[in-house]
C-alpha cells in the first residue's frame, strides 16, 4: 500500500487538521468530536445545513463547507458511517434558531446515524429535518445500502439546497428544494481500478488489466457487470444511457451535466468523456445549461468515473448560479 | 493500459474539445491549430498573456484561461511541447494592442518553439515579452531541461500576472511581476507511481511497490534519489527542507504554501501532507498568508504530490485576491 499517510488510524484526523489550517478563513474545525463547521456558525435567522458520512470520498463533504452551501460536515472514518455523537454536535453548531437539514446518503449506517442524532437534536428542542439521497441508478439494493445508492446527486443538492437556505428560505422549502433535485437526478458510475482502504491495507475487489465494473458504487461495492476494456465513447454510452432511460429524460429538457472523477483519474480523460456525453444529449435533444467537470465525489484513488444528469428548472439554475465559497466550489465571492 | 480514452492519437483533440464545450462561458477553443482562448480574446487595451506546453498537466494550462489570469493556452501533445504555429495563432488571437507575454516553463522545446512563435509575432508588430519559469530545486539539469525545471511557480505566475494585466499593467509591468514571482517561489516533488503517456502505452519508469523517487519531474523525469517507503512526515520534510533553503527562506517571511497532486493522489493525502508542511513552517517561523491545496499541475494519472512555496510582498497578495474566473480557479466572480 502506497499513500502518503501516517498511521492508518490517523489519516482523518491528521487530514481533517490539516483542511482546517489550510482553509482556516472559511471553516473551523472541532476534533472532539470530530466535525467541519462554518467559520461563522452558527447563522442567526438562518437554516443550518449539515452532511456527513465516511471519508475518503474527497471533497465530498468538508469541502462544501461555507457561505451558500454546507453549514458543517462529519467526517467519519474511511468508507465508514460517522456516529451520531459528531453528527448531533454538528447540529447544535449550526442550529441559528430555523432549523436545521441534514443531507443523508442512503447508506444504512448513515441513515440509522442521521436519525439518531436528530432524535436527540429533537429533544433539546432543535427542529431536524432529513433528506435522503438515492440517486445511482446501477442497482437496487446493494453492500451497506437498502433501495438505491447517493453518490454524484448529493454535491448538486448540496449547492441547491445550500443556495435556498442562505437566501434566508425556511427550513420546510429547502428541504423542498433538496428533495426536488433528488428526485430530478440521476447518476451512474464505473471503476478502472480498485483502492485501498488505508486501515484494511489491501484493495477491497480485484479487477484484472483488461477488465472495468459498470455501476461501481463509491466504496467499491459491485455494479451490474464488469466488461472488457472499450472505447471511452462506449463507456460514456454505457453510463448514461441508463442514467437518462431512468428518469426518464423525454428531451426538450435542460440539464446540468456532471461527469465525475473517482480521485485518481486525470482531467484529460473526464473531459474526453464529456464530450461524448453532451454528444448524446444533443442526439436525445437535452440542452445542457450547467456544467461541472473534475474529481467533487471519489473513493480515495480510484480510477473511474461517474456521470449525473439534472433536470433543471429556472430556481434551480438561479440556486446554482448564487455565489459559494466552499473550499472545493466557488464563485460570486 | 487502462484509461478512458478513445484512440490515443485523439486524446487531446478530444479532450480540449469537451474542455470548450464545458466551458463555453469562460473560452473558446480553436481546432486548427489547437489553442484555448478566452471567450472575449482580445480585450481592447489590456496585456495578452499567452502559455502553454506539453498536455498531461491538467488543469494546467487551459483550465487558466479566462478573466483575471490567461487569455490563451496552446496545448502541446501529452508530454511533447506545441509547435510554434497555434502559439503565434495565439498570440495574435490575444494581442489587445498592449503587447502580449509568454509564460513558459523550462523545457527546451517549450523554450525554443515559444522563442520561435515570438520571431513570427514581432515580424507582425505584435510586441512580445517571455518569461522562463524554473523553480524546481530538485535538479539542475535534467531530461529535456537546461537549468532548472518550471513546476508549480508555473501556477501561481498566471495567477499574479494574469491580476496585474487585468488591472491594466503595462507590458513591462506585467513582465517584471511574472519575474519577481519566479525569482521568489522554489518546488520540489516526489512520485509513489508513474504515469503512462497514451500514444506510448507504458510507464516511461518504473518504480518497486516500497519505492519513492524524491525530486520527481513533471514528466517522471528522474529527481535526486530513490528511497524506501516512508511515513507522510518524513515525505513533506524531505520536500520542504529543500525548498525552504534554496531561496534561502530565512525566517519572518508571509508565503503562499501550495501542496500539490500529481493527479492520481485524493485529496485526504494532500490535506494530510499540507498539516506536516504547516508545521515545519511555523517551526522556521515563516507565516502563511494564502494557501492552495489540490491536484493543479499533474502528470496524467501519476500518483504524488510537489510542495512549491512562495515568499509573498504586499503587492502579490493582493493580486492573489483580486477575482478570477477560470475553469480551474476561480472567486470574486
């Protein structure tokens, strides 16, 4: 194993510090337990937005952390459900008397955690509301997951739901807004490569040279079927045709496409890919209005992608286009 | 070789094409010759700053055009410098009138075909100006390098250039901060894996599963030595040291502290690096004013990181602020 680490039992911790000091003008970070908060939570008047879960998928959470989008985030061990402890002191840290959402992957270990935590939250008389994000289209029930999966549609309801609440909405319309991009995403991914977790030493599957796995989730759980090595164009096509049949996308609509890198592809080829991906909606008659391209959801050094397409509708385009400051989205600040 | 791409010999062609399609807003791409110009190229009045170089480097350098930073990048083939044909195409697709630079890293090709572009420009009474960029203490000489290498420093340079043509700096102004930022930034990386160039199918090195090779090039051009496997620690030290007592930095100095990824490292690596890098600092007593951590000059899918320092003034601060709009980095806009 590879990584430039320390002990494997303090890679969060010693990576966790190391965001806080490095971003020290957005966050701060709490290590006992360990969570990310804005610099400036709680916001008064505002609803507080809180995200979590194990780490390893990088930026993804801590690093959408700041004005107009994530309040905090838990970060838990690798590939590893936070405990509802860090996730309730998130809670009350953000709680600016509106109430608070938190942004759940549909992961069993998050959920139960999630709900724990606001059941506690809900006793010293903070109003939690949860949403649940399931949006990978490869397969129902899965390693850690009852129904679908949430990986590329959390950053998007991330930045929407996170735009709703800093324009002051209630905590009911940004739960709204998140569960109305949940319900307009669709996502699927595929892996190159295996990664390894760094306290398990070793890769967690195996795939040989000639070999890709379709439908990958974000721990290396299994997909729908693992192919030969083909062109990147078939690759695209195997990803999002069933990522557009799902929804499904009839045209005439406009999008935000999103083409995801595992953490361990290069920019070349997720630009290569886009370009066949916008290639297919254009044939499918889909207008893509916003567009997001690099590594926002990974599993550790993964070689892989994912693509996620949005349907938009005009508050979403203006929730999207609303200024960030985050240490992995910005603009407008 | 596993790598979502179509046929190798397309693999910039196609990539640069998606990069335009996604980012239509921020540029323009030309196909014939290749180059990434900004959308409003040229701006009436203002500096043209014009770079480019081998591909493989990705964000670098297309994913720096736009407001604020360059008005054009020429992509070369992977690993292999652009010809100087699209860099005269650039140059005059850019030239507002003020007078264009040329930020180029040094490698003799980039060096010479740059040099070259610039004859054929002036020819054309377009003024150009060049500046060299080699901040890597790693080697002197190396593969394709007379002197040292241009790393990381690349980056910032755009950044801080690009502010000051934005504001209205004349050429030689222009110039002389290009300088000033090379003449105070140092570099060094290190590899954990190599890269495979597309069009040649194999690692151009090759490295033992204990092994690290500290002083790496951006094109996996060899460093200084090869060590065993070490902690995260003694990595960062082994980069920092050298870096540090180059310039010298002797201690009260503001820096920007850049960590870098060599494309294939997450995130969790890097941030945990940047907390070791901010300690050895603080422990010399040089303060960190700004910092960038992230995969932003790569070498493909090569797993490993550069650490690059740079000794800030007044004056580079505030252009690191002023707002920018980039694919790559991006605020205030």
């Amino acid at each position: 194993m590879k990584k430039i680490i320390n002990d494997p039992k303090r890679v969060v911790d010693e990576s966790v510090a190391g965001f806080g000091l490095a971003h020290a003008d957005i966050v701060r970070v709490e290590m006992d337990p360990i969570y990310v908060v804005r610099v400036d939570a709680p916001v008064s008047g505002k609803v507080g937005i809180v995200s979590g879960g194990g780490s390893g998928h990088e930026p993804l959470h801590a690093g959408y952390v700041g004005f107009g989008m994530l309040d905090a985030a838990v970060p838990g061990a690798v590939f590893t459900s936070p405990t509802p402890d860090p996730i309730l002191a998130a809670t009350k840290a953000v709680d600016g008397g509106a109430g608070v959402l938190h942004i759940v992957k549909n992961y069993t270990g998050d959920v139960l955690n999630f709900e724990t935590a606001a059941d506690l939250a809900s006793a010293e008389d903070i109003t939690v509301r949860a949403v649940v994000i399931n949006d990978d289209v490869a397969v129902k029930d899965s390693l850690y997951t009852a129904g679908r999966r949430g990986v590329g549609g959390t950053v998007l309801v991330e930045k929407l739901a996170g735009a709703a609440a800093q324009r002051g909405d209630s905590l009911d319309d940004v739960a709204e807004i998140a569960e109305r991009v949940n319900a307009n995403v669709r996502s699927m991914g595929l892996a190159l490569t295996p990664c390894i977790v760094p306290h398990a030493g070793e890769p967690s599957f195996t795939l040989a040279e000639d070999e890709i796995e379709i439908g990958i989730g974000i721990h290396g759980e299994p997909g729908r079927e693992r192919i030969k090595l083909a062109p990147a164009d078939d690759l695209v096509d195997r990803l999002i045709d069933p990522v557009l049949d799902d929804l499904p996308f009839a045209g005439g609509e406009r999008v935000l496409l999103f083409v995801n890198g595992m953490g361990g592809t290069p920019l070349i080829e997720l630009y290569l890919a886009y370009r066949r991906a916008a290639e297919v909606l254009q044939g499918r008659n889909v207008t893509i209005s916003r567009s997001l391209v690099g590594n926002y959801i990974t599993s550790l050094e993964m070689q892989g992608m994912s693509i996620t397409v949005l349907r938009l509708d005009d508050e979403m385009i203006e929730l999207w286009d609303a200024p960030v400051q985050t240490a992995a989205l910005r603009w407008g600040r």
